[in-house]
C-alpha cells in the first residue's frame, strides 16, 4: 500500500497530484475540473447530509404516529402551512376523512391536530429543500460547464431519484389512508431503503468527485494468499446489512416492536412459535409480526458476525485501521441499541438512534466497499 492511497482512504481531502494536460493517473471520469472539485464536493456533501436529517425527521415523525395527518400531494401549494383560523379548520376537515381519526383520533379538537400536523409539513418541507438543494446547483454547475458527462448524468440520475422517493413516500402515505390506519410495512420499507440508497449514491459521488483513490488493495489483496476475499467479503457484509435494514423497516412498520419486549428469548423461547401462521408461506416473512422480529433478531447477528470477520480479514491492511475501528464501534453500538429500543417498547430516542446508526453504518461500510475494488476481471481485457 503506499502512502498516497493510504492517505486518500483515511481522509476525504484529494491527494495533491501533478496535473498536465493528459489525464493523471487515478483521475476518473466523474471529476470535474479542478477548480470546481471542491465546490461540487461540497454541494454533494451538503446533499447527503440534508437526506440525513430527513430520514431523522421522517422516523420521529412515524414514532409520533405524525406520518398520516396531511391527507392530500400537493407539491406547490402544499409548501405554506395553513395560516389562518379557517384554513387550519379546512386542513382538520381533510384530516376526518382519514381512518387514524376516524378509529383512532375521533376525539382530537384543531389544537390536537396541530401537534401532529407540524412534523409531517417539516418532513415534506425538507424533502421540497432536497429537491432544489440537489436541481438549482446541478443547473448552475451544468451551465457553467463544470460536469463532465458522467458526472451530469450521475447527478440527473439523482435529482431523478429524489424526485421518485417523494413518488414512493406518497404511495406509502396513501396505503394508510384507506381503511386501516397505518400505512404498509413494505412501501415504508421501500421508502426508508430509497432514503438510503440516494444517500450513499450522494457519499459515492462525491468520493469519485474528489478523486479519491481507491486504494491498490483490489491488486494487493489478490496476491495475498491470507485474504484473498476482502473486497466479496465487504460487499457480502453491506449486502446483509441492506437486507437488516429492510427487515427492520419491516419491524418498524408492523410496530412489531411493541411485543416480544425481552432479549434474547421471545416469550420464553429462543425460537418463538407462531412463526408460520400465515398463508403463503413467504407473506410470514413480510407481515408476521412474530417472524419479522425473529428474523430481524437473528440476522442481526449475522451482520455482527460477517462484519466481525470481515475486520479480521482487513486488519492486516495497516491503512483501514482507524475504518475498521469505526466500523466495529458502529455495529456494536447498532446492536446494543436495537436490543435497548426492544426493551424499551420502542422509546422514541433509543428508536431514533438506532435507524441513524444504521445509517452511519451503511456510509462507513460503504467506504470500505470503496477502499477495496475487486479485482480487475483478467477476461475483460
Ligand atoms: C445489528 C444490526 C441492526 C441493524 C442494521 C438494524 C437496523 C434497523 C433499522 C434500519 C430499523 C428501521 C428503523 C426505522 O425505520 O425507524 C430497525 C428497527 C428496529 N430494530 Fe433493528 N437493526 C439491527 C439490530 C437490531 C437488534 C439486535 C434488535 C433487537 C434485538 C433490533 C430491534 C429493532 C426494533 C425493535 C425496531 C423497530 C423500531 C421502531 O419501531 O421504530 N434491531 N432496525
């Protein structure tokens, strides 16, 4: 490993590198002209981050059973809260069609609809803010030449992804808007793991954009007979941990949470019963309680596992230390905070914390998808 990509992999500044006309070595087809990297860096980065908070404010906001009060998509009008008496009446009104008032909060007045209102208008806010942060800059960046067609295409694709995730955030809200008053399990699930795909997009861009290396260790580690597998090793361990997430958005969205409250037994038993109760076999997987939590329960082991391993694997590369560190402390920290939210019957903060921590674990194991490149396929050349 030598210094440069040593360098490159523990911090996100670009490796000062000797420019002439031709293309340096490393330097890929998303980077933008120098003077612009920066710029597009942080534009990418702010981005990321903004999708970040929505995804805090979208999980407190299904915590607070908030998700379901603005009945109504309207991308325009929709931006300005009701601002006078009667339109907080018409708003309330549009709100007693719903089945959450009707079965649940048949009892609020104006005042209670508010407290629910305010965090459903702010999640949608932040998603219109998504929208412009990520199409004015693009625009600008476009007209002043400063994407290169990769890049402009990578970021359209982006700006059309967000665009889908407000699509799909709809149709999950609409599922809860018919009789029952919670929305499905499984559009929530798509919803949270769009969330988190156009995130990670966002960090891989901007680590292209940088010109950060990726690190020689897709050759280095083919050589290497004590860790041949490193880099199908990482992707097999985000991989799992995608497939934790989708699992556990389905724990969230059945409030499946809310039994089985011990750890490590579910009423009493390791393997609980009640696991194949419903018809067909696969719908258990999606919409019974009992087996969402277990196999929510049990893969998250596995994850622990696999990450465990794939550590080991890449301790012998002194340069992924401090990631590989980052990366333990994350896990045990996700686990520890899954179990406490159980315990807790989903406590709002231990809840919060936990779907945060998972996205802080998708970014750091996805940088370490990114320090290690397979190797080139022989075939292709
Ligand atoms: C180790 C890796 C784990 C990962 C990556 C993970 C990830 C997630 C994610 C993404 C959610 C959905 C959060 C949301 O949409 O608000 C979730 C929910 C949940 N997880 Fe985990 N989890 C892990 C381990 C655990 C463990 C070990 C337990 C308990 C034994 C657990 C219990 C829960 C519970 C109860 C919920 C539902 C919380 C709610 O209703 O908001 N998780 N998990």
């Amino acid at each position: 490993m030598t210094e440069r990509a040593a360098h490159s992999l523990l911090t996100s500044s670009p490796l000062p590198t000797a420019r002439g006309a031709a293309i340096p070595p490393g330097m890929n087809r998303l980077q933008p002209p120098i003077t612009f990297q920066r710029a597009v860096a942080r534009w990418l980065l702010v981005c990321a981050l903004m999708v970040a908070l929505m995804v805090a404010v979208g999980g407190v906001t299904r915590l607070t059973e908030s998700g379901l009060s603005i009945v109504k998509w309207n991308l325009i009008s929709g931006t300005l809260p009701p601002l006078s008496d009667e339109a907080w009446q018409h708003e309330f009104d549009d709100y007693k069609s719903s089945p959450q008032f009707q079965k649940v909060n048949s009892d609020f007045t104006v005042a209670d609809f508010q407290k629910i209102f305010w965090l459903e208008y702010i999640h949608r806010l932040i998603g219109r803010a998504i929208g412009l942060a990520t199409f004015l800059p693009l625009l600008y960046f476009a007209a002043r030449r400063a994407l290169p067609r990769a890049l402009l295409l990578r970021c359209a694709a982006i700006f059309l992804l967000i665009g889908a995730q407000g699509t799909v955030g709809w149709i999950m809200v609409a599922s809860g808007l018919v009789d029952q008053p919670r929305v499905a399990p499984v559009k929530l699930a798509a919803h949270l793991l769009l969330a988190f795909s156009v995130f990670a997009l966002m960090l891989w861009t901007r680590w292209q954009v940088l010109g950060i290396e990726r690190s020689n260790l897709g050759a280095c580690v083919a050589t290497d007979s004590h860790s041949p597998r490193l880099p199908l090793l990482t992707r097999t361990a985000l991989a799992f941990l995608t497939l934790q997430i989708f699992f556990g958005a389905l724990v969230a969205g059945l409030r499946a949470g809310k039994t089985y409250n011990t750890w490590p037994l579910m009423d009493g038993r390791l393997v609980p019963t009640g696991l194949h109760t419903l018809d067909p076999w696969w719908l258990n997987h999606l919409e019974n309680i009992t087996t969402v939590q277990f196999q929510h329960r049990m893969l998250a082991m596995l994850v622990v596992a696999v990450i465990v391993v794939t550590i080991v694997m890449g301790w012998r590369h002194k340069n992924l230390h401090q990631l590989l560190r980052v990366i333990l402390i994350s896990i045990l920290l996700q686990f520890t905070l899954g179990v406490a939210t159980l315990l807790s019957v989903v406590n709002i903060a231990l809840a919060s914390a936990h779907q945060l921590v998972a996205l802080f674990l998708v970014a750091v194991l996805l940088r370490l998808v990114y320090a290690t490149p397979l190797p080139p396929n022989p075939q292709r050349k």
